[in-house]
C-alpha cells in the first residue's frame, strides 16, 4: 500500500509596519495567524518581528557582503518563507518607515523577496490604509514581489461598529471572514506560482 506524501505546510512571513504593540494593523496579522489556523489547512502564519533592525546603513554590512545579526535574521525568515502577508498602515500617505526599512535591508545583495506571492491587509482613518498598500505595490515591482489582485481588504478602523478591542485585538467577525478570503487567494496563488 502506497502512502500518500504529506502536503507541505505554506509558510507565511507576516510582517507588520506599526512597532506598536496595540496596532490594528498588527490585529490582522494576528487575526490572520488565527483564521489560517482555524480554517486554512495547509498554510501557517507567523509574525516576523522587524522592531530590531538598525536604520538602513550601507556602512554596517562587512567586507565580505554580510549583515548586522539582527539583519542576518531577519533575512533568514524572509528567505525561507513560501509567501507574505504585510501589514501595512498609512504614514502621510505612504508606507511607514519600519516597513520601508525591512523592505531595504532584505532587498540588499540577494534580493530574499524575489518571486515570492504576497498579500497586503491594513487598518486606518479614511481609506483604510489604502494609499499604503498602492505604494507599498509598486515597491514591490522593483522587489520582484508578485501581489494578489483580489480581494483587497482596507479596513476603517474608527468608523462604527468598533472594529478592534482596546489591545488592537480584531473583533469584527465580517472582516475576519475577509481575512480569510485573502488568505485563501494567497495561498492559490502561491501554490500556483511555486508550480510553474
């Protein structure tokens, strides 16, 4: 009798541009991690934490085309991960330097993001973050990132109902179910692009 191979497991770098603890955008990744867990079999979420990265300096990599530690690691995660879920707020309008930073420093010598899928979620005033994400898009034209169309989820964080608990926890059951529809077209995705 012939065993079936197991399917891999997806792995999905979440990496979110608020270093605040209680940040929505930081909800949805969590919310993410739970939704896949809950109702995405063959895919896993997990946090990269971006908060130690130096400042992009060309003067802190080595001779021999290495890294801080704290770079080092971080490009380790990236690079071994199937596809990526961003988190991504608005700062007047555009991406948040956290984010800009970590985007910087896994693009330097082997570009760790380079024909990877990925998908973007974010929480804001106004557009939701929307402005956000469309930069956030055509930095990633020149990363070699290959982001789902659809659905796109920007969520209005201060319009009522209240969207998120007071530790930036997601507790719309509408928006989680999104979460869920982004979730489901990334990995498609990813599994389509990794079989060509």
């Amino acid at each position: 009798m012939e065993v079936a191979a197991a399917k891999p497991i997806l792995r999905v770098a979440a990496v979110c541009g608020s270093l605040r603890r209680a940040s929505y955008n930081r909800g949805l990744l969590r919310a993410a991690a739970e939704v896949c867990e809950e109702s995405v079999p063959g895919m896993r979420v997990e946090h990269v934490d971006i908060s130690a990265l130096p400042l992009l300096n060309t003067d802190l990599e080595t001779p021999d085309g290495g890294f801080p530690p704290a770079v080092e690691a971080f490009r380790d995660r990236i690079a071994s991960a199937d596809c990526f879920l961003f988190g991504s707020p608005e700062y007047n309008y555009s991406i948040a330097t956290p984010l800009k930073n970590a985007l910087d420093w896994a693009s330097r010598g082997n570009n760790c993001w380079a024909d990877k899928p990925a998908a973007i979620v974010s929480a804001g005033g106004g557009f939701g973050g929307g402005r956000s994400q469309y930069h956030l898009r055509q930095v990633g034209v020149f990363l070699d990132l290959h982001f789902i169309n659809k659905p796109e989820l920007f969520v209005q964080a201060f319009q009522q109902p209240p969207k998120f608990d007071n530790d930036g926890n997601l507790i719309d059951a509408e928006i989680r179910e999104r979460i869920k529809k982004v979730l489901l077209s990334l990995q498609a995705f990813t599994l389509r692009v990794q079989k060509d």
